[in-house]
DNA sequence: TGTACATCAGTGAACGCGCGTTCACTGATGTAC
DNA sequence: TGTACATCAGTGAACGCGCGTTCACTGATGTAC
C-alpha cells in the first residue's frame, strides 16, 4: 500500500494517482476526436493540473499513447478470453463468442480500440506493448487450435495461419461497419450477424461445418 | 483546354494548377506523418506558396482531406475493375485478382489508403466523396455476383453479404499485414498469400471450391 | 488587331491562440534515529 | 513519540513556435468591343 492517496479526493497539492488520471482522460479526448485529437496540454487542463505535471510520469505525449494501447490490448486479451470461456459450452459456441467479444470490445471501448490499432504508434513503442499485443493474439490462436482438433489429421490447416485469418475478418468488420464513435459506413446486416455469418462460411471451408 | 499553364512552370504568380499540387503535397506529409499528420500551411510551404493560396480551392483542410479520399476511392475503383477484368480468364481467377488489388492499392498508395479509411472524415463529408465510395464497392458487389451465378439456384448467399464479406477480408488483412509505412505486425506469410488463402477456404465454405 | 476593363488567383503581413517543454520552486510524504 | 532530513510529485511562469485565418492588395488572364 504505497503510501498513494485514494478515492480522487484531489484536495492537496498531490494528486495521488496522476498517471491513471492522465489516461482516463486522454481516453475521453481519444473518444471524442480520434488517436491523433488530442494533446498532452488537453489533458493537463482536463485533469486540473499544471502542464507540466505529466512529465513526472510520461516522457512525452507518445509514451502515453504507449501506455494507453498496452492497456487496451490487456484488456483486449481479458474480454476475449472470457468469450473463449476456455471453449465452453463447446469449442464452436465458444469461438463464436470470441468473434462477438472482438466486436463488443470495438463498439464499447473505441478510445482504446483507436489507440491500439489508429494510432500509428512506431513498433517498438515499449516491450509491454509487444508483449500485450501477443498475448492477444495468442487467446485467437488457442481458439483456432482447439477448433483444428476436430479435424481429422490430414485436413488440418496451420493454425497460425486460421488466427491470422479470423483475426482478419473481425478485424476487417469492426474498422469498416463496427465503430460506433465515428460515423460508418452502414449496412443493412449488424456487424455481429455478419461475422457469425463470415466465420461460419469460412469454418464450413475448413471442413467444420455442421455435419 | 482552359488556359492553365502546364507542366509545373511556376514561374508566374500565378501557380496554375495550385489545387493538384495542394493534393500531391498533402499526400507526401500523409504518406510520411499519418493521416492527421500535416497542416494547411506545412502544405503551402511544401508547395512554395502563400499561407493564404489555399483558401481559393478550399474552404478548410477537412474539405482538402476529403478531395484526397475521394480521388483514393476513384483511383481504387479503376484498379479494382482492371483485377476484375471484366471476370476474364475465368471467374475465380479474376476475383483472386480483384482481392490482390486491393491488397496492391493499399501497400502502393498508403497516403491515399490512410486518407480514405482513417482519416475520420464525416460520413456525409461530400456528396462526391460517397458516390465514389459507393462505385469501389460496386466493384466487389459485381465481382461476388458473378461468382454466385455460378452456383445451383437453391446455394446462392445474398450477394450483399458476401461482398461485405469479401470487403472484410481484405480490408482486414491489409490494415493488420498489408501497409508498407507504418510498422505493422510482421507474420511468415505476404498478405497476398494470406488473402488468397483466406478468400479459397470462404468460396469452398460457400460450395465454390474446386469441384 | 488593339485597348479597356472585369475577373481571377496568389500575396504577404498580421492577429491571437494553443502547443510542448524548461526551470527553479515548494508542499507533501516517507524514513532514520 | 518526536524531530530532522531526503525524496517525491506537482507548481506556475516563461519561452519560442507553428498554426489557421483575415485582409486589403496586386499581378495575370480572359473578354468585349
């Protein structure tokens, strides 16, 4: 319990818990106008510190971005596996609900969603962020694996490549018609029935259709 | 011939085709800094005129930004066509072409690629700017069209989803894998082979494999 | 063909503004004894 | 328990800079007669 005030009572000079300030309330700038709408002086204002306070905790504008994108990836990670829910009720439910928990994630966090995949951050941003992304990508892959079991041995296609591909296609749908920030193109399908339908297509192409 | 001068002269005060060397510049500083990456006057400078030159030709740097996607998504149609070719040697072929052209105008043209899917613009931007974006999906709806005759009359998925489907795939692939400019995630596979892969297992999914 | 005039396209100076960053500072907190 | 001191986290004023936008202007072009 490092000595750190709680609560946000914000009365002292301290602030107590600045750094996680500073990105709640980049993410409200992000929501509002996109990765690259806002600036580290923005925030200080909407914290209600002085404009040089940030520079305890961040080195520039940028390794915040950082920080903000390993967040969201670690979150990211979380929600899909709670939709793999370790291939419950049964592997293809359960990788159905991966593909909506990647939709879910898009529509209710597009601050860290813009962050994570917008906002052009250089790819040797910081290690975590690498680790966070693979991490990631690892939960995508766990799934396809557990899918590619059931396939009969001589019909098993690489499973990083099955990752890569779904990772794709929810990804594909949620930048062009899942976003709900910024206005998108619309369809007359939800991205949620469109990816059900894009990735069942696509498993019943594997061999695991319903048969 | 309306009496511009050509061939980039610029020797009078007069530029002459200011208005095409405000998008090329644009697009320079896009290509290098990201879509939210240059301003009205880094552009003037770039083109060696006054700050002020610009406001003849636009109203504001939104209305320059969307000038630029639509050009993109017009350039993006032409190349879709040419891959489809009017759905010669064969139908397959040409709509495996049509998904490498895609993945060939986004690593070719990443200025116009960031200005047309990340730039944020609002939806109802420009009329021009839609109707554009409405012809390049045109493209991949007649392109899906085509490839569903091909199936018994009982089979046939909607054509729509299956050109969102096919939007999908390789808008995902190309924003994950498939930029040249920024650093993007590096896998064992081109984005080329990937779409490929993924676009067969689809068709075969749908009872368009090889059969 | 020549001339007067209207229109067009770019000028350049100016403005107020928000930005990132620095600096010496100071109040608050933690710790050694 | 009390006191002295070190460390930490935020201050606030200041800087130079590039930005978008405006304005009255002027050189170049096009056209009417």
């Amino acid at each position: 319990m490092s000595g750190l005030k709680r609560g946000g009572s914000r009365r002292g000079y301290h602030h107590g818990n600045l750094s996680e300030a500073l990105v709640q309330a980049a993410l409200d700038l992000i929501a509002k106008h996109g990765p690259a709408g806002f600036s580290f002086a923005e925030v200080t204002r909407a914290v209600g510190v002085s404009p040089a306070a940030p520079y305890r905790h961040y080195k520039d504008r940028d390794a915040l971005m950082a920080d903000i994108a390993r967040r969201g990836f670690e979150m990211f990670s979380v929600r899909l596996l709670q939709g793999w829910n370790e291939g419950q009720p049964d592997a293809l439910s359960a990788f159905k609900a991966v593909g909506q928990a990647y939709l879910a994630f898009a529509r209710e966090e597009p601050a860290y969603f813009a962050a994570m995949f917008e906002a052009r951050l250089p790819k040797d941003a910081s290690r975590e962020l690498s680790q966070a992304t693979d991490n990631a990508f690892a939960v995508l892959r766990q799934a396809c694996e557990a899918l590619i079991a059931q396939l009969p041995a001589g019909k098993r296609p690489p499973a990083l490549m099955m990752a890569l591909h779904v990772w794709a296609m929810a990804h594909g749908i949620a930048a062009l018609f899942g976003r709900s920030d910024s206005a998108r193109r619309n369809v007359p399908m939800s991205p949620e029935d469109l990816l059900e339908a894009n990735m069942l297509i696509y498993l019943d192409g594997l061999g695991l259709g319903p048969n």
